[in-house]
C-alpha cells in the first residue's frame, strides 16, 4: 500500500481548519486504496490553531504535528515537513484550500500511472489578486527566468505531489536561506503540470503584504542568480569606456580649439552620477555577501517547541 504525505503549513488558520479538515477526509476517503500520513506544521501560530491540530490528532491517527518556537515562514514549515515525511509520495498543501485537496487523485494518478517525478499546479488566473500584485508577478517570472538557471513557472503554487526522490533531492539542497520555487526548478525531474482556476481561500486573510513579496522575489533573484553582479561589473566597464572617451575629446579640444576646460556644473553632475553608481554596485555586492554571511552561520531552518514524532536519530 503507497503512503502519502500531506504536509500542511498552518499559520494562524483557526478558521480555515474545520473546513479544510473536513474537505481533507472527503478526499481521503475517496482514495481509500492509499494510507495517509497527515503533517501539520504549525509554523509559530498565536491564535488557537495548535489546539485544534492537537484536537484533531487525538481522534485521529494519521496527523502528526510539528509546533515551531515562533514563525519562521512558510518556506521553513514546508522544509520541517519534507524532513519528517515518512510517505512514499509527499505534498505540500495549504490550509486555506486554495490548493484543492480534490485535486489529489489525479496528482496520484499522474505519478503512478503516467510516470512523471511530479505533478505540480499552476493557477490560470489570478483573479481576485490586486492588479498591480499580478502585474508585478508577472514581470517578476519573465525576468527571473531569463537570468538563472532554475526555472520558474509562471502561476505555480507550492501545491504539488512529489516522489521520495524528489523530496531526497530537495533535502539534499542543504541552503538555510530555502526559496523553493527555485529549488523546484533547480532539481528538474519530469513535473505534469495542472492548470486549474484560481480559489479565494475559505477563511481568514492571506499573510503576503505587497511588501513582503518584494523582499520574497528579491531573495529569488540573489538565490538563483548572479548576473546582478555581472551587470556591477558591465556597468564599471561601461563608465571607464565613457571617462577614456571624454578624456581623449577634451585634450584634444584644447589642442586644436585651445578651449579652457570649464563648467563645474557638469562636473557636479559627473561626480554624483559614478557615485551612485559605484555605490548601487556596491550595495548588489552586499546584498550576495549578506547570503554568505547568514549560511555561514548555518543556523537551524527551524526550531520546535513541541510535537507528537519522536525525533529521528
Ligand atoms: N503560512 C505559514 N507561515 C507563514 C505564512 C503562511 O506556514 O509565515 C501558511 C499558511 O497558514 C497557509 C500557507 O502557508 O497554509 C499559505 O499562506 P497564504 O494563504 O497566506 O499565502 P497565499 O495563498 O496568499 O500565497
Ligand atoms: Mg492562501
């Protein structure tokens, strides 16, 4: 009998888990041919989301949970739960059910049958996302995708089923800074993608401030590529190329005109212009020496306070 394991990333869903639960067992019991390993990860919740998980668990042998010390974002629940998952087959699933849970059978049937590595959804629309949001989005995979190697899918959600295999490779990329959109792209695999419309979640707020997505999509492009730095050094290049021009046309003004060199006001302008420069270039430059900084430390991803699985040795 295949086990699969659902990981569920909960951060203060007091209201999205009855009916996402109850959504969850209709699924589940439809696919009555497979044992399910459910993996809540609550990911440092203030509200009473713990205790319903704890609730739930009690009359019900299939979830396990993992409680962090504090919120460490989604991107690190999602990696506590690839660590703890014993299943054959693992997916990652929000508790707000914008990823369908009645999706799973056709994920399953996908892998099993048709013999991908995975199968990942991808929404067709983003309706109901705020225009400049989706705008945004959008430039954010054009460019992405032209500058690193890891490809990134326009619209793809973290809900996806995945072999053990895959999961071991994810693992293997041993990162403490985790954008696993990239980390999916980087590992490759043969991934089926589904495409189904947008859901508003069912309960509750989404936790992504505009704000917050500009830091998130920013850490992408450090993550996943360096040609910020090639374009600091292209810019160097550039300037040194103009200042050599400028400095052959004026000796030879004053050779043949005999002009006096003058006008501070443009020099003004110069000086600021290669200032800013030099000062953006070295700012990208912090912004790759930051990333090195904090995986040198490797601190953990995570941390837990409490949890019904005994730890791993
Ligand atoms: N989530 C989490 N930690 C966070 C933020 C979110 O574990 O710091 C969980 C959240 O409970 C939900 C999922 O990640 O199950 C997706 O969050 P959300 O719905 O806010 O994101 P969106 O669907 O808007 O992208
Ligand atoms: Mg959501």
């Amino acid at each position: 009998m295949d086990k699969i394991t659902l990981i569920i990333p909960v951060f203060n869903e007091q209201e999205s888990l009855k009916p996402f639960y109850t959504e969850l067992n209709r699924v589940t019991e439809e696919m009555n041919e497979q044992e399910f390993e459910i993996l809540f990860v609550d990911d440092g919740s203030t509200d009473i989301s713990l205790e319903m998980i704890k609730e739930m668990a009690s009359s019900d042998r299939r979830i396990r949970y993992i409680s962090f010390s504090r919120n460490f974002g989604k991107e690190a629940a999602m990696y506590a739960g690839f660590v703890h998952s014993t299943g054959d087959y693992v997916a990652v699933m929000d508790a707000d059910l914008q990823d369908p849970p009645s999706l799973l059978p056709e994920m399953y049937k996908g892998i099993v049958e048709e013999g991908y590595d995975s199968v990942a959804t991808r929404r067709v629309t983003r309706k109901g996302e705020p225009k400049v949001r989706s705008f945004f989005a959008r430039r954010f995979y054009k460019l992405i995708n032209r500058i690193s190697d890891a490809k990134m899918v326009d619209g793809a959600r973290d809900y996806r089923l995945m072999s053990r295999k895959m999961v071991d490779a994810i693992l293997a990329m041993s990162e403490v800074n985790r954008f696993s959109k990239g980390i999916y792209g980087w590992i490759g695999f043969n991934t089926k993608w589904l495409a189904y419309e947008n859901v508003n979640r069912v309960a509750g707020k989404s936790k992504w401030s505009f704000r917050k997505l500009v830091k998130y999509s920013i850490e992408g492009i450090v993550d996943f590529s360096t040609l910020p730095l090639k374009i600091s050094s292209f810019m160097g290049i550039a300037l040194c190329i103009l200042g050599a021009l400028a400095i052959i046309f004026l000796v030879i003004r004053k050779l043949v005109f005999g002009d006096p060199v003058q006008g501070w006001a443009s020099l003004t302008c110069i000086v600021l212009f290669v200032g800013g420069v030099q000062l953006f270039c070295i700012g990208i430059m912090g912004q790759y020496l930051a990333r090195t900084y904090l995986e040198t430390k490797k601190r953990p991803v995570y941390l837990v306070r409490e949890s019904n699985i005994e730890e791993k040795e």
